[in-house]
C-alpha cells in the first residue's frame, strides 16, 4: 500500500470493541495506547502533514494475535502491551526505520 496523503508513517491502531464476548483490541486497551501514542508523536515533533499520523482503524482481523498495530508504507505489523512497548515502536521503527522484532504479530516472525 503506498500512502498517499504526504505522510511518511501512518500509524493504524484497531480500537475494535466487541460485546459478544469474543477477543478484541480494545479490551487490551487499544484506545488508551492509541491516545498515547499520538501524545507521544506529537510531543516529539514528528506529527504533521509530511510526518506520522496516527490513526484509528476498525477490526483489521488480529484480535487474536494480541491488540493490532501496523505501520504504512511498510507494511509492519506490531503487538504491545505497554507504553514501553509504544515507545520502543516510535523510538526504534517511526524514528529510525529500525523493526521491533520482539513485538512483531506472531506471524510476521
């Protein structure tokens, strides 16, 4: 997928709630980490129209490889489970275009 708005890195977090009891992202505080990292990409001076955007996404079918994060144009689909994790990802893979192997999806690996 090329990303056509003039971002260099979007960023899609499935903020999907279910209630019918079956696994989702939300329930592992997507939404929270979601907000979290827009705050951080802000706060470092990467967001903006030639920047990172962070978006929100529906159910992108992951749910059950833990809360879903993936990043445009390449393509990288992450898992976390803290703001640690979320910084590691912005550190490491927005800023300097290096993958976090430990919270690649299960099968990306």
């Amino acid at each position: 997928m090329v990303v056509k708005q003039g971002y260099q890195k979007q960023l899609f977090f499935c903020t999907n709630q279910r209630d019918n009891g079956r696994k989702c992202c939300n329930d592992a505080g997507a939404s929270a980490m979601r907000a979290y990292a827009k705050e951080r990409v802000e706060a470092l001076g990467l967001s903006g129209e030639h920047g990172v955007r962070v978006n929100i996404a529906g159910c992108m079918g992951r749910c059950q490889l833990g809360p879903s994060l993936v990043i445009y144009p390449e393509g990288v689909w992450y898992t976390y489970h803290t703001q640690a994790d979320i910084d590691e990802i912005i550190n490491e893979h927005v800023t300097h275009n290096r993958i976090v192997k430990r919270l690649l999806m299960s099968d990306q690996k």
